[in-house]
C-alpha cells in the first residue's frame, strides 16, 4: 500500500511515521486491502488530531480521530479505519443463500 504521511503546523519525525507504518499495515490484513492512503496529522491548541484517507476497490474511507496525545489519535484513526474496512467487506460480499443443487434423483 502507498502511503503519504503529512504534517499541518507540526514537524512528523521518523518515531511517528514508524508507528504509522505499522498501524497502517495491520489494516493490510483485510480482504481487500487498502491500495493507497494519505494521512494528515495536525495541532490544534491542545487538541492532536489524525486524519486519512484510504482508496479500496472503488470507494474512498475516509476516518478522524482527536485526542490530547497524537499517539493515541493514531490509535484511535486505525481502529476507526479497521471498522469501516470490515463493514466494506461485509456490505461487498453476497449474502444470498446459493441454490442447493437437486440430490434426489427421480424413480
């Protein structure tokens, strides 16, 4: 997956874009994994917040999370992303019962 990691009024060190690979690639696991993402981490006054964008076959998720510790932002924005991707899964597979094929043969 191709990321893009960006910093509004802040600068993002290697410790925090290590984290974010890591975070990000447990949503790898999913059916469909993700095929691009763009995160935006900003400070607000007091307020940490993370943001991202992710492209999965044919739709855009998008999640953001506030926190007082930008760390625990980013957890919060992953567990946000896991969510959204399951229910991605769940609305994209096919629910209807298939047909049960005719075991009895006729005398």
């Amino acid at each position: 997956m191709q990321s893009t990691i960006t910093g509004r009024h802040m600068e993002i060190t290697e410790a925090l874009r290590d984290y974010i690979d890591t975070k990000l690639k447990r949503l790898d696991r999913h059916h469909e994994p993700p095929t691009s993402a763009q995160v935006i981490l900003s400070v607000e006054k007091l307020d940490q917040k993370a943001e991202a964008i992710l492209h999965v076959s044919g739709e855009t998720i998008f999640a953001d999370a506030v926190e007082q510790d930008m760390y625990a932002a980013i957890d919060g924005l992953t567990d946000k992303l896991d969510r959204q991707l399951r229910r991605h899964k769940e609305r994209r597979t096919d629910h209807h019962a298939t047909p049960v094929s005719r075991l009895q043969s006729e005398p």
